[in-house]
C-alpha cells in the first residue's frame, strides 16, 4: 500500500522473435518487461478504466492473463493523471503486478464524434464525466501515459472509419505520422516502450507507406490500426495479412481491438504477436461463452435441466466448479455472479486459445492447428489460415 | 461435480450454550450440523437465490463465513426444486461446502401482497417468474425446502405488519403455530433442523403465548419474526428483548431479518444466538461501507483524493489490497468491481464484529464491549445495551 511503484523499471522492453512456423507466417516471441516475460502471441485482456469489468488482479493472474490493456482517454476523465502521480502509476493503483499496454486514446476520439475538434495540434474535446473540456495531443498523451506509468504506450493516431474515401484516409495517415514522430519526441521515460500505429484504412498503397514511414524510427513496436471499424471480416483479413508482411520482424506486431477467436486465429498465421478485444468481458456479460465447440448463450432455457460443466474440456475455475444449470439460473436471476463466472471463463478461452497455439507454433503445426479449431468453433463463419 | 451430496447429513443439530456474560443476556454457544460448527452469536449472509450477490463461495470462505441463508420462496420460482433434487441440493449445486438455513417464504409472501391470497391451508400465489399460479403450504415449504437440503428449516409463518390492530395479530400468530405443527408433522428428513418462529407483533401477551405454545414442542431452535416491518427501533429492541427472554436457554435463539450493527449489539446483549440481514450486501451495491468509524460512503468526492485503506482496522481482502482511491474510482465508473469489493468488506465486518462480540462474552466484558461499539460507529443513534 505504498505510494510508489514497487518495481520501478529499469531496462527498456525488448523482444525475441523465435520459432517460425513452416506452414505460415505465425511465429513465437518473448516480450520482456521490467515486469516480466510475455510469450507471444499473446491477447491482453482489456481493463479501460483500471479494471477488468468485475475481475480482481488476482483473478487475472488465475487465468494467467500476463498483460493487461488500459486507456488514456477514459482515465483522463476519470481518475485524471493526479492519482496517478500520487500513488506511482496503474499498477500500484489497480493492483496489478503484471505489464500494462495503454491505448492512446485515439480511437476513442474517433468513436465519441459528438463536441470533439480535430485539428493538426490534436484533440479537443467535451468530458462526458463533468463537461470540461480536455486537449488531447500526442504530447499530452504521452505525458498522461507517463503518469500512468504503462509498461507499453501507445501514439495518439488519427482513427477514421475504413470506408472512408482515400483522400481522407491519406490526410489521416499521414497526421497520424506527425503525431507518431511528436510522440517520440515527447517521451520522457525511457522504460516504457513505444508502439507505432500503422494507418492506411483499406488501400494497399497508403499501408505501405505507413509502414514505411513509421519503421524508419527508433518504435518499440509497431501496431495495426483503423481495422474492425466499418470493414467487412475478409477487409480485415486481407489488410492484416498485407501490413503485418511490411512490419519488421524484429519488433512485435500488435492488430488493435480486432478479436473474434477465429480473428486471432487468422492473425497469428500473418505473424500478429499481441492482441486485445472486449468481446470475451462483453459477451459474459450477455451471457455468451466462448467452448472448445464454438459459442452458447447460457441463458437458453435447455442449460438449466444440464448439470455438466459449461465446457467439459475446460480447466477454468468457472468450469472446475460450477454446474452449467447453476450458471444458468444465475442469469435469469440477473445475479452478477453469472457474468463474472463466464469473464473468468472466456478470458481463460482467449488465454488458452494463444497457450495452444504457441504450441503449434513450436512444433511447426500451426496452420493444421487453426484449420482443426475453425472446423470446430465457427463452421458457420469459415476462414482459411493463411498458408 | 458429483450428482449426490458429498456430505449426506446423518445427525441431528446439536447446539450447546457456553460462557453467558455476567454483565448482559449475552452468551456464547456452539451449533453443531453436519456441515460443521457453527460458533454463536453468528451473522448469515443472505445469499437469496443460491449466490450472496456477486460472490462466490471461495469469497465467503475468505471472510468465514459458517452459514449463509436463502429463500424458500424464491429458490421455488427459481430454479425450482426439481434441480436441487437431481443435484442433490443446494450445496451441490452452488458449491457451498458449510450450513445453509432457508427461510420458509412466510416473509415474502407477505411482503409481495400483489395476486396473492392466504387461507388456512396456505398462500396461493402468481409466480414473478412466469405467472404460473403456486401454492405455499406449511407442508409444501418443508417439501421444498427437504429437496433444497438446507441444513436448518424454518416454518412457513404468517408474517404481517407489526403495527396492525391486536385481532390480527392474535390470528396471524394462531394459524402460524397451527401451520408450525404441520411443518413438523411434514418433515421428512430428521437430519435438517426445524426451526418455529415466534410471532405476535407488539403485544407481550401475544408474544408470551406464542412463545409458549411454540416452545411445547420439539422445535431444533426459535426464531424471532415479525419485527423490522413496520415497528420503531425502540419497538423492536424492547420486542426483542422480552421475546428472547421468554426462549429456552437449551435452544438457540434467531433474530430474523434484523440487522444494523447497532440492531446487532443490542440483540446479542438480550441472548439471541443468530442474525440474519441484506444490509451489508445492499449497502455495498450501494456505495456504503461499514467501518470501524462508522458508515463511509465511497462515492463521496473525498474519498478519490484519499490513498489509505477503506479501513485501516481491517483485515479484509479489500482493506489489505485496495485504496480507498481506487474504490472510489471504481464506483464513480459504475464498475461491478467495486460493489464486489465493498461486499467482501461489509460481511467481513460483520463476520468481525461477531467475532469481536463471542470474545467478549467469553471474557465476561459484553456490555462494555457493545457500549464501546456502539460510541464509535453510531453516535447519532445509539443504543443502550441490555444490562
């Protein structure tokens, strides 16, 4: 309960890409921070406002969740960076022992268009927490995730909907540079790493521009940005495949909020190495869970006569436990019990999920493994492993 | 995951009163069951629907929990009884290895009045759940509850307003001691306790015959009911004090629903053995703390500039994890964490108080002991103890 960070860092983060599978370009890595080894690939369960909706830290170290993401946007508004400060950063504030990737707050600027100003400074936007209005530049940014105390930040990009005509997308890339470049400049602790964002939305020339432009500069990572916005799933795939071959192999390479299991499967096979998304935390609390045999929405009335374990080839403490019947009747009662069994449950899937596939990836079986887990948990949503 | 009971119950309650306090009613006992003893005085979690809201069974052991208490009434409409009967009950089936007590749903009934009638044969009523009509009959309430398995029972009573006029009353107390005989009658597995309920309102002479009548016959234990539905505090602390007198020292002694720590102190100081209340789980949704201090309620701007403990007494996890701050933080976020936090706090505190009281009452220093508690955490509403 001290008021500074117990580890303070020390080295910069580094990463050691290892095996490469022979059957597509998914591969192995070992990111290191001054709190710890990650392997990769690796998917970070997401905690936006210091917390994984309804999850204690040690709950998320049961899963063996090793990095968990957080966001600068919304702890601007809410704690602000002054507690921050006070107490020695987010992990002595959260608790969490573990490394912390932020987001820079870029795509919540995006998704929240109402009373924000985007200019070449950067953001100006209305608090939905008490009406203030708040500057966001990558400066600012930066200096709010140095408060924070992150183990990895991210630059504040200009996020716009994919779709979007290819004037816009340049204009925004091409901001997005700028602001990646006053970003490094702005870096004050040398302990936390800095990732990159590749922008580009769906044109193949302006990713490889981005790519190029952003690894000529001393990033520690370099992430894809603007997908899952607006896109079709087969968009996405084909500008993951693409911007990850133009990423250099010595850093790790993280595809932003993009996050179905069969996402990720897909990802990995391109050569992804880190990962976030809602959906596990979003859809417990709806009372969806992600099986070895694809997905089931446990409020369906058919769980409450079946007393087996939600997945019987789960080794989560939900599935240990509890009868699918109990969980069930957990949920029509509206008791928050249910959504937190089924967090623990999903982020323990996601978790699993990479497990195995660094496995695969080790033994060079890594494109017949992600055929084997589509066939079984999305035969109606079908994608093809890159090969 | 077994679909029959680890534990079958093979020996009745026992229960074996201990030190009594020279300066106070107060004394200590020990309640056996087959899940265990249970050392009284002793606070029950109300965990209604099979689940004390939002935590889990690990959670309860944590903060030692011996008992937790749930609903006839509801745990009929929901999941209904047929899954307690396939798992083997209601440990089983949430995963509670100690006691459970269930109330009869004499309470509910009452406290639901819509679409409900009482006769002498019981209450006929719609189901919240899915409009179904159902019958609550002394013996259907043992029925129930002898599927649900808890180790203690409690007669189905007919609850009313404690303020109602005296020919009420004086009814309401006659068909619950005629329908405490047909529970007996309807018991079917002898290693479940039963417990009677003594009613009659505000009127001593009511209270005396039933206590009376009730103590004839051969109750495991005597509860105190109808009281904290209506009555004044000073009502219901000179209730309970003279019913608790009128109970046999070779029984124990159950205030129902009854609950402020103050309430508590009062009526351990009269030689009730058991409580029962929804406060320190409510008030924690709520934002509200008990302390050693008193009632703190997190949400209140000062609390997010404050980086100490909730309570620095405390032994809880949230008090040996978490900053003030950061609870703070997460409820002003509306983060189910924070309701989680405060609970495991709250019935700790509970849980410590009780503690805190059968170590005075073993040292023959209650009625100081309660005196000193009640200065400190109720100031502008104290309370004499019993002396």
């Amino acid at each position: 309960m001290s008021g500074s960070n117990d580890a303070l860092p020390t080295s910069p983060m580094r990463f050691v890409a290892k095996a490469r599978d022979p059957g597509s370009s998914a591969r192995r890595g070992t990111l290191t921070t001054s709190r710890g080894e990650i392997e990769t690939p690796v998917f970070m369960p997401v905690g936006t406002r210091a917390t994984v909706t309804g999850l204690t830290p040690d709950d998320l170290l049961a899963v063996d969740a090793p990095i968990v993401l957080a966001n600068t946007y919304h702890l601007l508004l809410r704690p602000g960076p002054e507690v921050f400060r006070r107490v020695g950063g987010i992990h002595a504030f959260m608790r969490w022992p573990r490394a912390v990737l932020t987001d820079s707050g870029g795509y919540q600027i995006f998704s929240q268009p109402a009373e924000r100003t985007i200019t070449e400074d950067g953001a100006r936007f209305r608090s939905y927490v008490d009406g203030r209005i708040h500057h966001l530049t990558p400066e600012t940014s930066i200096e709010i995730q140095t408060a924070i105390g992150s183990d990895i930040m991210m630059v504040l990009d200009e996020c716009i909907n994919a779709t979007v005509d290819e004037t816009a997308v340049r204009a925004a890339a091409d901001r997005t540079h700028r602001w990646a470049l006053r970003s490094l400049a702005a870096r004050a602790n040398p302990a936390q790493a800095l990732f990159a964002i590749v922008q580009g939305g769906l044109v193949p020339a302006l990713r490889r521009q981005s790519a190029q432009f952003l690894t000529d500069h001393p990033f520690d990572g370099f992430a894809i940005g603007g997908l899952a916005v607006g896109d079709t799933r087969a968009q996405r795939e084909d500008m993951t495949a693409f911007t990850a071959s133009l990423l250099p192999a010595s850093a790790p390479r993280y595809l932003m909020g993009v996050g179905t299991p069969p996402d990720l499967l897909y990802a990995i096979g391109c050569g992804v190495d880190m990962f976030d998304c809602v959906l596990p935390t979003h859809l417990a609390w709806q009372g969806t869970a992600f099986t070895s045999t694809g997905r089931v929405r446990i409020t369906r009335g058919a769980h409450g006569a079946q007393d087996e374990p939600l997945d019987a080839r789960c080794s989560c403490s939900t599935c240990r436990t509890y009868l699918r019947s109990y969980v069930h009747h957990l949920f029509k009662c509206g008791e928050p019990l249910g959504p937190r069994l089924l967090s623990i449950h999903n982020l323990h899937y996601y978790v699993q999920l990479m497990r195995d596939a660094r496995a695969a990836i080790d033994e060079g079986r890594y494109a017949a493994f992600a055929r084997e887990q589509l066939a079984r948990i999305d035969r109606h949503e079908p994608a093809a492993v890159r090969a």
